[in-house]
C-alpha cells in the first residue's frame, strides 16, 4: 500500500467520523424541537425538509419516528392536544458522539505518525 493510500485512508476515515458528529448533535439539537402538526402528515416524512434531513428519511421511502406529550395549550398542539417531538435516544447520540471523536482522534493520530515517519525518512535520505 503506497503512502498516499495511507493518507488519503486516514483523511476519509476522519471525514466519515466528522459526519457521524454532525448528524448525531443535529439529533440532540432537534430532540426537543417541536414538529408542526401541519408538517407531519400521515407519513412522518413530510417535516423531514424543515428539519433538515437528508436521505431515505427526507425522500419519503421511511418515515420518522416520533414521540408526542400531552400538552393541549402548547402552540403546536394538534387536535388531541398532543405535541409531536422527534424520537431521539439521547443515550445512542452521545454514545455516538463519543465513538466518532474518538475515531476522529484515531485517524489524526495515524495520520501525524506517518506524516513524521515519512519527514524523518527525508531527514535520513538527506544525509
């Protein structure tokens, strides 16, 4: 395996696991965040565009899942009085949060090593 594979290994393992943040703080950001009653339709896809969702959840194909609290004078109740949440598990996003970075951290680490066996394999061809 050539040196730029390594690289280029370690720089896409640190672009998935950035991703892997985003969308796991996306989740805990969103997880107390109302949901229109309009917005919902029988699907549950149909808010996926105001919130932001990408992928199979935003084009329909599943819909999202969510928790709803009796609270009939909240602004966004519906008909029943129910105000509709997204159904985040806090404990899987953080857990999630917490893998990435360190798979995050992980991939820097390899990459500065290589990065420095690589710098000192020029000092040594040098002399």
């Amino acid at each position: 395996m050539s040196i730029d594979a390594i690289l280029e290994a370690s720089r896409m393992g640190m672009q998935n696991e950035r991703i892997r943040m985003d969308l796991a703080s996306r989740n805990v950001a969103l997880a107390n965040q109302p949901i229109d009653p309009r917005a919902l339709g029988s699907s549950g896809a149909g808010f996926a565009s105001a919130l932001g969702l990408q992928g199979s959840e935003a084009a329909g194909q599943a819909p999202i899942a969510t928790r709803s609290v009796l609270d009939p004078g909240h602004p966004l109740a519906d008909a029943e009085g129910r105000v509709h949440y997204p159904a985040v598990d806090i404990v899987q996003e953080m857990t999630t949060l917490l893998t990435a970075s360190r798979g995050y951290e992980a991939n820097v680490r390899s990459f500065n090593t290589l990065r420095s066996m690589v710098l000192r394999a020029m000092e040594i061809g040098a002399k």
